[in-house]
C-alpha cells in the first residue's frame, strides 16, 4: 500500500534554514543539509526546500547547496523558490534535485506549468498554491502571500493539473504558523477532487493535526516546518503514532 | 570493478551517481558503446517517456548494445520498462528482454486513483539476489504512471490498486520499477546487492 507522507520543509535564506511565522519574523533554525540529513534518518518520506533569498546571486548559490543536499540526502527532495523557466527548472534538476515547486510565476504565466511537464515529466512539477480564507473562499496569494488575486484555489488547482502538475502543494496562510491544526475543507476539496496527490501545508501543533488531515481531508502528505525545527515533534514519535491509529506510514 | 551509467536523454542519472558515491563506487556516465561493453556492471537509469526514449536508443544504435550485453545490468524506473516488450505510453515498441507489457494504471470507477502514483509502497514476493538482506514489505520510493504486469520474471511484488512487477529479473538482466538510489538504507542496500553480483 501507498503510504501517507510526512514532510519537513526547509526554509533556506543565504544557505540557512530560516522559518517565519505567518510568514514573517524570520528566525534562524540550522544548516540546511545537516538538518536534511537528519531528518531523513528519522524516517522523514521527503523534504522540501523553499528557497526565500531574493539576490542575485540566488541561482548560483541555490544550485550549489541542491548539489549538496543531493550528495547527503537518500529520500527524494523538492526545490522551489523564485523559479520562472524551464532554463531553471533544468539546472536544479541536472543538480539532483527529484522535483521542482513553482507558484507565482505559474500563476503569471500558466503557459508554464505545460512547458515543465513537456520538457521533464509531470512527475516532478509541484505547483505551489499559497490561499487565504476571505469572503466566503479560498483565494490564491502570489509573492510568498503578499499579493491578493481574485482567483479561487480550487480553480487555479484544477487548471494546473490540466497543464500538466504532478502534485499540489497547498499553504493555508490562515493556518499557517498557527498550530491550530491543517485547513480541513480546502484539503479536502483538492485531494478528493483531484488525480494527482496533494500535499497539505500549514497549521501542524500536534499529532492529531496530521491524523485529521490524512483521515478527513484525505491528503497524500503533510508538510511542517516549524514544530520539526524546533523539536516540539520528532518525526519517529510521530509515525508511530499514526501507524498505532491505522494509518499507513512508512518506517 | 567498472561502474557504468548509460547516458540517455532521461533524467535521475545525477541522483545515481550521487547514491554510488555513497557506496565509496564512482560510476562513469556515458553512452560510448565500447566503454558500456567493458563495463563490470551496467545501470539503465531513467525517468521520463517511453517512445522519445526508445528514438534516442535507437538513433545511436544503443539499443542493440544494451540487449546484447553479458554482465550484470540494472534497469531503473523508465530503464526497466524500456526492458520490457512494450509499453501502452505512446504505444512504443521497447527493448524486449523481458517479454512483459507495461501498461497504464486506470482507476476503478468507484474510486479516484491518482496518477502517478508517487510516493513509498511497500514491495514483497522478495525473490532475487538482489534483495538480500532486504526485508519483505520494505518501503520503496516509486515515481511512475505505468507498471509492467505480473510476469514469470517477477521477483518482486508491490499493489496499486493492482499487483504489478517492483522488479523483474531474467539472466543478467535485472531491474526495478522504484528508485533505490532514492529510498533511504534498503534502497542503497539493493544498489549494494547489485554491485556485488
């Protein structure tokens, strides 16, 4: 059986680990790939890294430290930060990352996401989705949840997976940094409406937060950050606390 | 002992080399025939889509270099299925060491499966060298929309909705449907397995 998937995301920032709360106060949590490797011994199914640096030099580094985690890390790993091209999208992959995520620039331009999935295969390309709660929908956020669009999640959601995304990677930014615990209905609508695996992001305080999200919302994986950081759950106590309440979990 | 990676345009040959290195083995990508021919061991990575593949193999008379090889060959993902007889993805006519079709998953009507299928799942029926030392029901990662069925050559099992072949094996020929080079310790002891053979 297919196993649900548990997966700590790195925030990198000038080749650290970094992790904000509702995005922002960014605080210092680590080397990237000591915490990587690390968390891959604990039994973590994948990792994300999200690379939030905006200099120039970004490019060059973030293909440098993929090279790196590539070399230390035996679990398949994600990329995503800043990635606008297939030009791109080619160098991470050629550094050994398995998959890439991309989010406003797909959103921008959705010509995109069906250039990725031509070029390298709908397997590694993770459309992002940052959404908010409001007015009585989920609406998608651009620029790390800056920047409001009138388009709802779900919509932006199905358009991508008819483009060609192999997965979704769904923020709740009223979740986020909460601890209160995954969106529920959001989750729920794209996984059990879509055909290609959805990764629920934002909200995880406790273990039951991730038992809710793979029994009610049905979602293929669930990705935090913080509360592996900073050790508040560790990921074998984890596992084996679903694994106890039925679900399948790899160890 | 020499470590050869056929070179092809598909992807996860970086990660290969990466999980050899691992192994303290360096492997030598290349598509040079003579240089795959000398070869101790073969690997046939891939991830990517079956009928471009099978043109480039051709286009450099690879694929005929890759059937006749002698010494211990392993298929990965695509480069298993490229293995086999041929494949639903744009019906393309592969290699044909294993006389096995590899086919699409579909979802049943009551039920929506998602394609692919990415992820860990567990794989049993462990009947080959290849898993020595490996638990039954090990988890595997697996990336991959079409499976090759159930076969004579099957020595391992894993179900997605289906039972299908994890990995088959036929004389010097082996492979597998998931990534080793991807699935944490009893990944790279199958990697381990293989460059002892």
């Amino acid at each position: 059986m297919l196993t649900k998937r548990i997966i700590p995301c790195l925030d990198i920032k000038d080749g650290r680990t970094v992790k904000g709360v509702n995005f922002e106060n960014i605080r210092d949590a680590g080397d990237p790939i000591e915490l990587g490797a690390l968390y891959a011994a604990q039994g973590a199914d994948e990792l994300v890294f999200l690379d939030i640096t905006a200099t120039n030099e970004r490019r060059k580094t973030l293909s440098e430290l993929v090279t790196r985690i590539a070399k230390h890390v035996n679990i398949p790993f994600t990329v995503g930060g800043g990635i606008s091209s297939v030009e791109d999208v080619n160098v991470l992959l050629q550094s050994g990352a398995d998959k890439i995520s991309v989010n406003t620039s797909a959103f921008k331009r959705p010509e995109l996401v069906d250039e990725l999935a031509r070029e390298f295969g709908s397997q590694c390309v993770v459309l992002a989705i940052d959404t908010r709660f409001e007015d009585g929908d989920w609406y998608v956020y651009l620029n790390g949840g800056r920047v409001k669009t009138e388009v709802k999640a779900y919509d932006w959601a199905k358009e991508a997976v008819g483009r060609g995304a192999g997965e979704i990677l769904l923020t709740s930014m009223n979740n986020d940094g909460t601890k209160k615990g995954f969106a529920l209905d959001i989750t729920g609508k794209l996984s059990q409406n879509l055909n290609v695996p959805v990764i629920a992001s934002g909200g995880a305080g406790t273990m039951d937060h991730f038992m809710d999200v793979f029994e009610t919302a049905q979602a293929d994986a669930a990705l935090a950050a913080s509360i592996f950081h900073y050790k508040e759950i560790e990921i074998p106590a984890l596992k084996t606390y679903l694994y106890q309440r039925g679900m399948n979990i790899r160890f | 002992m020499k470590t050869v990676i056929i070179k092809y345009n598909a992807g996860n040959i970086r990660s290969v080399l990466f999980a050899l290195d691992r192994l303290g083995v360096e492997g030598v990508v290349t598509d040079n025939p003579e240089e795959i021919k000398a070869a101790d061991k073969v690997i046939f990575p891939g991830v990517g889509e079956a009928s471009s593949a099978m043109r480039y193999l051709k286009e450099r008379k690879l694929d005929q270099l890759i059937t006749g090889l002698k010494q211990p060959v392993l298929g990965i993902c695509l480069g298993m299925q490229l293995l086999c007889q041929h494949s639903e993805e744009n019906d393309t006519n592969c290699l044909g060491v294993f006389d096995v079709e590899v086919k699409r998953f579909q979802s049943p009507v009551d039920n929506l499966l998602k394609i692919p299928q990415i992820g860990w799942n567990n794989i049993t029926g462990l009947y080959c060298t290849l898993f020595e030392h490996v638990p039954e029901n090990s988890y595997m990662y697996f990336v991959h929309s079409y499976y090759a069925a159930l076969s004579p050559y099957t020595v391992a099992t894993a179900n997605y909705v289906i039972n299908y072949s994890a990995a088959l094996q036929k004389d010097n020929f082996y492979a597998v449907q998931f990534h080793p080079e991807k699935s944490a310790g009893e990944g790279q002891k199958i990697l381990e397995n293989f460059l002892k053979l």
